[in-house]
C-alpha cells in the first residue's frame, strides 16, 4: 500500500527518557513534515525536510531533534522528555513545500504518553 | 501573512440534518483550499479541495465552493450520518508566498442518532 507510515502508534514513557519515533513514505513525495497535535486538535508544525534539506523549524525545544537519512524517511527524536511533550505527533508528506495542488499526505499519528 | 479561521465547535447536530461549517481565509496570492478529516484515532485524511475560484470541490457527499469575492470556503453536506462525527479541517497552500499549510483549528462535528 502506498502510504505514510510511522512507528509506533502509541508510546509511553516516564519523564527524563529520550525516545525516537520513525517515518517512512513510498510515495515519491519529496517533502516530509512532523506535526504535534494537541489534546484541543491544535496542529502545529515543528520541522520540514525537503529532499533531506531541512526548511522549516518552528520554534521547539532543541530536545527536538528531526533527521532525514533520505526523502523518503524523517525521525524524530526527543531528549530528556517532559510532561508537555505528550500530544500527537504526525507525519506528512508532500511533493511541494507548501503542499501544491494536491495537499499532504499524513501518517496515523504517534501518541506520546509521558509520564 | 496567510491565514484560515474556522468556526469553533463542537457542533452537535441530529442524524440528516444539514451541516454547514464555515471557514474564511486571507491569502495574499491565489491559493488552492483544502477540506480534512480526522475521524476519532486516526491521521488526517483530504476530504475535498479546490484549486480556483468557483470550483467546487466534493466527496463522500460533502461540498465547498471556492468563493474569492468572500474570501470563503464553507463546507456543507446535506444529511449527516452517524459516522461523519470527526474534527474537519480548513486549510490553504499559497505557492507564492508559503512553505508550508496554513491549517485552521479544527471543528469537532458530533452527530446524534
């Protein structure tokens, strides 16, 4: 299936912990994205990669570390992880930046639990 | 710079009644407009768009008509179910001007059966 997948789903971790969450497109999009999404359904973008070039970071804690080996994935990982950082976290894809015609593609989301 | 305002919710509405949830934008250059959807526990998924003025875009019964001169994108359907309960996103893409979706704040839509 052609999607935006990311691992895991869910993920539960005491305070203090660093953790990584990992996404992967087959889509042929050149762009990927990571969203949090909080317990409002707020989204708020926090980095973007273009073709392994990062474009956008928004203001997020340097705990909050993205990395793109290639186009086709973009990690998150977070240090020394807090309360606040429970929330959704989603990927997205895209062939454009600003999502073009056709608009981003999302992942199914990663819910963070700190505890 | 470019920005959507929706209409708050929840909005809470009988099973068949019509649905309209309003969505307005400001938008320097001429962007395409986007309608998600994200059902309870899952991603966002597109619902429809529309990538000029008086398209009209639809799917699974809903629609929005890209209006330029009220700088809105209104999303209706005519009778709800059951299961469109979701939060609905309004969305832009402003090639020019963006690097990135400009997404409004959601509206949760709960349908009573």
């Amino acid at each position: 299936d052609t999607a935006v997948s990311q691992t895991p789903k869910y993920l539960v971790t005491q305070m203090g912990n660093d953790k990584s969450i990992k996404c992967e497109q087959n889509l042929g999009h050149d762009t990927m994205y990571w969203y949090k999404q909080d317990s409002k359904k707020f989204l708020k973008i926090m980095f973007s990669y273009n073709n392994k070039e990062l474009i956008i970071n928004e203001t997020v804690p340097n705990r909050f570390s993205p990395k793109s080996p290639d186009k086709a994935h973009l990690n998150l990982h977070i240090n020394s992880l807090e309360l606040g950082d429970s929330a959704v976290y989603f990927c997205a894809s895209s062939q454009y930046p600003d999502g073009g015609t056709d608009g981003y593609t999302f992942g199914s989301g990663t819910r963070l639990t700190v505890v | 710079g470019n920005s959507v305002t929706q209409m708050e919710g929840p909005v809470t509405l009988s099973e068949e009644a019509f649905l309209t949830i309003n969505c307005t934008y400001t938008a320097t250059g001429y962007p395409s407009l986007f309608w998600y959807v994200q059902y309870p526990g899952e991603g966002l998924q597109l619902l429809l768009k529309a990538t000029k003025a008086d398209d009209k875009g639809s799917n699974k019964g809903f629609e929005a008509t890209y209006r330029k001169e009220t700088t809105s994108f209104h999303l209706e359907k005519g009778s709800v179910q059951v299961s469109d309960s979701a939060v609905y996103f309004c969305a832009l893409s402003d090639m020019n001007r963006d690097d990135k979706i400009i997404f409004g704040k959601g509206t949760r839509l709960h349908i009573l059966p």
